[in-house]
C-alpha cells in the first residue's frame, strides 16, 4: 500500500472506530431505559456520566503508560476486553443496587476502555500528518464527537425492538470486536515511512510570522509551562459547560414536554456542534493559529448557553435544537485546542502521555458540569440557574483565550 493511501486508511478506520465509541456522550439516550424501570434521580443520572468521564481521563493516563512500555497493540486489546466486561455487566444489574453497579460496570470499566483506544487513536492518526495535524486531529475527533448523535436515536429504536440487557450485551460485543479489528490497522508509521511523510508546517503566530521550532518537552517540563496553565483552565471552563449540558442530557427538552424520540433528537444536536465543532476548529487552527481560534470558540460557548437559556425563558424546543448545536460546536472545537496546543507546543514524542495529563481537566469539569449541574438544577427546581453559570465560564474563557492570544505575539 502507497504512502498516501496509508494515510487515508489511518484516518478513515481511526473516524469509524472512534464514532462508534463516541456513544459515551449519549449516555442519556442509553440509559434511558434503566432510568425509567430503576427510577433514578436527575442527579444519580448526571453522577453516571461524572464518573464516566473520570474513568476515560484515568484510561487516557494509563494508555500513555501502556503504550510507552508495550506499544499500540496491547492498548486496544485491553480497551477492547474492558468495553465487553463493562457492558455485559451493566445488562446484568437488578433490583436497589443497579445504579451502584452501572457506576462500576459502564461508569468505569466500559468508560475505562473508551479512554484507553480514544489516547491511543488520537496520536497514531496524528502521527500520520506532521504536515496538517489540525485537520486529521479535527476529522477524527469530528467521528467521536458525532458519535453520540448519529447512534443516540439508533439506541432509541432499538429499544423498541429489543430488551435494554439484550442491546447492552449487543453493544458490549460489536465495539470490542470493531476494537480488536481496527487495531489491525491502526498504527505508527515506521521509520521508513517518516522519512518518506511531509515535513511538519510550523503553527502560525498570531501577526502571520513562523513560531519557534517545536520543542519535544516530557510531561514535567510541560506542567510548569505557562500555556500548560492557561489551556488547562480554558479546558475546564467550556469543557465543563459542554459535559454540564450533555450529562443533564434529555432532561432539557423534557421539561419542555418533549417525548423520548424528540428529547434524544433535540439533545442530540450537541453531539452534531460537538463533531462538526472539531472538524471547524481542526480547519482553523492550521490557518489562524490557537489565540484567535481560541477566543472565537469561547464567544461561541456563551452564546450557546445565552439561547439555551432563552429557549427555557419562552418554552420553545424549537429555539432549543440550535442551542444544542451551538453548544456543541464550541464544546467540540475546545476539545480539539486539546491535542492541537499538546503536539505544536510540546512536541510528538511524548504526545500521548502530555494529552492524557491535559485531558485530566475532564475529571474536574465532569465532576462540577454533570454531577453538579444536576445537583444545583434539583435543589432550585430550575435549570436557568445553571446555565447561567455557564455563560459566565465562557465568559471566563474568553479572557484566559486572550491571555493565550497575547503570548503567541
């Protein structure tokens, strides 16, 4: 196979694997029947995603590890034993304790998998495109992001055809299986084949001058980073707007009367901003560098959050399908600052160990966005409140994105 077909290949197989594990961000739509038969509350809903979320942040960290002494393979093998384990034993739970156990069995060992391939795929894909990272990070990210919508309705009617246990189990061994399979083709070029791919194009500043060469740093070295700080907390703020509003999930549309078809459609249109979001930012990273990039997407948060707010205010689902959409989008394109800012700011050859330090910021914003935005909107009885605390973490983000812009001059 020719280098450029290769290329295709890597990036094709690595969008489709990570579309199918992007259902994580649908945890809503497929939990909605174990909700409905276990009665849990909005807040026991968002904790299963908080905790979902830590674990694919810990699977991030250990996939660094793994991947470092092993190598690629031996990570999709372990995600891939880890996603079956998790969700064979979800469709197992019964009786008081099935939230407990969901906690344990999707929360995090099939979350734990998810975030072992997702930090081993982001690096292999990248590794293929020195010569336009932005975009091959956008497009594969795009397939994650996306996931949650394109297979959120198709979980819905299958529920109608299907017991919930029968599609867990399903589920559990169509994604090991399609892990195990992509893992056949998904790896680093050799050392032959980097010689043989185009030069790396040096982020733009900026004014439109050259940056100063990448520096491969190790993971200390990146932490005491001033840009480390300051993209850590840009993360933490949309990041946790974006899981806030994805971890409330149907609730949103449902208070507005919505059934269960168009709560997960409406809601829906968060994973749709949240792909196309990646493929956007992926594109405008590689032409006008992180600061403006950066500072337009948190614009973008506080607008999202200011419609949603507005389509509470008048009751209209309509006004709240493109709230969704826009949140999504700046949800989506801040996450992929995250392996832009790690690769032309810290270098290649640690990559996959310093995205899974940075990507540690979703364990924060898991725990304060999902958890606690379903906490405070059950104590108030209102959702207003809390996402008028997200608009202001945009508004934050703004001016951590122009600290950012100001020292890329």
């Amino acid at each position: 196979m020719n280098l450029r077909a290769r290329r295709v290949l890597t990036l094709a197989v690595g969008t489709l694997l990570l579309l199918f594990l992007g259902l994580i961000y649908a945890y809503s739509v497929l939990m909605a029947p174990l909700k409905a038969q276990f009665d849990w509350s909005v807040s026991g809903m968002t904790l299963v995603f908080a905790i979902s979320i830590v674990a694919f942040t810990i699977g991030n960290l250990l996939a660094g590890k793994i991947e470092s002494a092993v190598g690629v393979r031996p990570v999709y093998l372990l995600g891939a034993a880890l996603l079956l384990a998790g969700f064979v034993g979800s469709s197992l739970v019964d009786g008081p304790s099935a939230l407990t156990v969901v906690y344990l069995t999707y929360g995090v060992l099939a979350s734990l998998g998810i975030g072992l391939v997702y930090n081993v795929v982001i690096p292999v894909v990248t590794s293929w495109f020195p010569d336009a990272c932005g975009m091959a990070q956008g497009v594969s990210l795009m397939g994650f992001g996306m996931g949650g919508f394109l297979l959120g309705p198709v979980t819905t009617q299958l529920y109608t055809v299907l017991d919930w246990r029968v599609a867990f189990v399903g589920v559990g061994v169509v994604f090991s299986a399609l892990t195990v399979a992509c893992s056949l083709i998904l790896r680093e070029p050799t050392s032959d084949e980097l010689a043989k791919l185009p030069a790396a194009v040096p982020a733009q500043s900026v004014g439109g001058a050259d940056a100063a060469p990448v520096r491969d740093c190790g993971t200390a070295q990146m932490v005491g980073d001033r840009t480390f700080r300051l993209l850590y907390v840009f993360l933490f703020m949309l990041g946790s707007v974006g899981m806030g509003i994805t971890g409330i999930g149907k609730e949103l549309p449902a208070s507005l009367g919505a059934d269960a078809l168009g709560a997960a459609f409406v809601i829906g249109f968060v994973n749709v901003g949240n792909g196309l979001g990646r493929l956007m930012a992926g594109t405008l990273l590689d032409r006008l560098g992180r600061g403006r990039t950066m500072v337009g997407v948190a614009a973008l948060s506080v607008a999202g959050t200011a419609l949603l707010m507005a389509s509470l205010v008048l009751g209209s689902t309509a006004l709240m399908t493109p709230a969704c959409l826009v949140c999504g989008l700046a949800w989506g394109a801040a996450v992929v600052c995250m392996p832009f800012v790690t690769r032309t700011e810290w270098g290649m050859a640690n990559m996959a160990s310093n995205m899974a330090v940075v990507n540690t910021y979703s364990i924060f914003g898991a725990v304060l966005g999902s958890w606690g935005a379903g906490l405070l909107a059950e104590r108030l009885g209102s959702f207003l409140p809390v996402l008028a605390i997200m608009a202001a973490m945009g508004v934050a983000g703004i001016f951590v994105a122009l600290s950012m812009a100001r020292a890329e001059r």
